[in-house]
C-alpha cells in the first residue's frame, strides 16, 4: 500500500456484491508502481443516489461501477458521453471538480484484448448473449468497423432488440449453424464457475472460427476456449477483457500510461494464476 495521508487520493468501485471484484487489486498496484499517492477501495452499495452523493461530497476521484448499477447510474451523473450513452451503461466515473462524467471502457477491455490477435475491421463476428457485456462488445465492434455482426441469444427477442440497434443480424442460439463468421465471442455467462463443464455453442462448430474469445474469467480456460484452442482457433481470454477496461480507466483517471504489465501481474495473482 502507497504511504496515506492528508492528500491521498481516492478512488473506488462500486456494485452489490464487490467482495469478489479484482480491481481493487489491479488499481492499487497500478497507483503504486506509478508512485501515486492513491487508494482503490471497494465499496458495496445498495443506496446508489447516496452514493453518488458521497462521492461528491467526498471529493473521491474516480469510480468504477459494476452490477447491479451500471444502468441505473446514467441518470444520476452531471454527464453522459457519447459512447455510455449509446452502450445505455455506465462503468466508469470521473470527477472533474465535482462534475461528474460517466463513460464506459468495456468496450474497450474488449477490442483491445481481440486486437491483440486480429484486425477487426472487415471481419465478420458472431457474439452470443444479448445482456449488457454484450451490449458493449457489439458497439465497440460497430466502431471498429466489422463487416458483419450476428447476434445469437437464448431469449431471441433480446437478441433482436440488441441487433437493432448495432445493425446486426440475429437469432436464437440453436440459429448459428449457418452463420458465416471468423470471429466468436462469446458473452453469455455459460461456463463460469462453478459450471465450468457448460459450452455455450456445439464444439463441432468452432473450427469454422479463426478466433474465438470467452468473456467470462473465472475460470480463465473455459471450456468454450479449450475446445477453441484443439479446434485450432485462436484464443482471447476473458481476463484481458478485465484487464484492459482497467487499463482504460486508469489512463481517463490520471492521464498518464497505465503500468499494463504490473497490472496483469495484480490480475493473475489474484485469480491465482
Ligand atoms: P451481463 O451484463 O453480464 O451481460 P445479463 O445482462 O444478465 O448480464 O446477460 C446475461 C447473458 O447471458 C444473456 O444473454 C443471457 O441470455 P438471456 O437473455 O436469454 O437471459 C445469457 N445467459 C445466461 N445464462 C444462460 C444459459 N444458461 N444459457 C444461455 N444463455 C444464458
């Protein structure tokens, strides 16, 4: 821990439950290998006006918001930015002297950990799940400019509303069979613990995939992504995912570089990797 005093800074996560969240750990030692004098606590929270409220009137400088808050929290904050407000979620607060400003970088975790293995430009995806994960992921693929994107969901009404509103294509989860696409992504929570033997996808269909990535991080090696990796695709794990929206939200907090290796250091120790 960074020595505190009188002119550490604070930053936190909120969401309901944190006692499993890795940001704690991943900030903390990110604040401390820059030599900030900061600290990253999380904080659960059932009152989220009174939270925004406390992190107001405590002057805490940034926040990351998870589950359950990241919807309702757009309408409490002074500003919205574009890509938050399109996403329709929230998972970052930065205060600029009392104003806040929601944004959102799990689109970012997200195509910064895909374009470490392939260009997303012109590239055809098929994602499934159509919750709020999903929701970022499709919008930052728009951006990047896919060529093609199809939503699959257990709930096809979901699917479709999401597919909607990114210009997608959509369908059940039993629709995929003739989908042409290189790219898979899978935002479902089907197969985290503790139901790691669960695959959200037939395994007979990924070696039509030249990548497959699994957002779910615990565990790290899905199944969905070890059935990838024998069917010879390449692989993205659901931690870089994490570890990039963090990078991201260090980076708006302090306008600096973040520490990316100390980080996924933080990330794995904590996971127990
Ligand atoms: P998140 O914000 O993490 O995306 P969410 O909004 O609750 O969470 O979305 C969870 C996603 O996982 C949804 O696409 C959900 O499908 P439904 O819309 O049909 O609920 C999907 N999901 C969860 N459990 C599933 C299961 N057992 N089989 C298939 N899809 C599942």
């Amino acid at each position: 821990m960074n020595y505190l005093d009188a002119h550490t800074d604070l930053y936190g996560i909120i969401g309901h439950p944190v006692g499993h969240s890795l940001s704690p750990a991943i900030h903390n030692m990110a604040f401390r290998a820059t030599g900030k004098n900061a600290v990253y606590l999380a904080f659960d929270v059932t009152d989220l006006p009174g939270a925004v409220g406390g992190i107001r009137a405590l002057g805490i400088k940034g926040v990351s918001v998870t589950i359950p808050h990241k919807e309702a929290i757009v309408d409490l904050l002074d500003e919205i930015d574009p890509v938050a407000r399109r996403i329709g979620a929230v998972n970052t607060i930065i205060n600029r002297a009392g104003h806040l400003i929601g944004t959102n970088t799990d689109w970012m975790g997200a195509v910064h950990a895909l374009k470490e293995v392939t260009e997303l430009k012109g590239k055809r995806v098929l994602v499934l799940g159509a919750g709020g994960a999903s929701r970022a992921v499709c919008m930052g693929l728009m951006d990047m400019g896919v060529a093609g994107l199809h939503i699959a969901n257990r709930t096809t009404e979901r699917a479709k509303v999401l597919a909607e509103a990114c210009n997608a294509s959509w369908s059940g989860l039993d629709g995929i069979s003739g989908v042409k696409a290189s790219i898979l992504i899978n935002t479902t929570s089907v197969g985290m613990t503790p139901n790691v033997n669960e695959i959200p996808i037939s395994p007979e269909l990924l070696p039509y995939f030249q990548v497959v990535m699994d957002i779910v991080y615990s565990p790290t090696d899905t199944r969905l992504l070890r059935e990838a990796s024998v069917a010879g695709c390449r692989t993205v794990k659901g931690i870089k995912m994490l570890l990039y929206q963090g990078v991201a939200q260090f980076e708006l907090w302090t306008g600096e570089n973040a520490p990316i290796p100390v980080m996924e250091q933080a990330l794995r120790e904590s996971i127990g990797m």
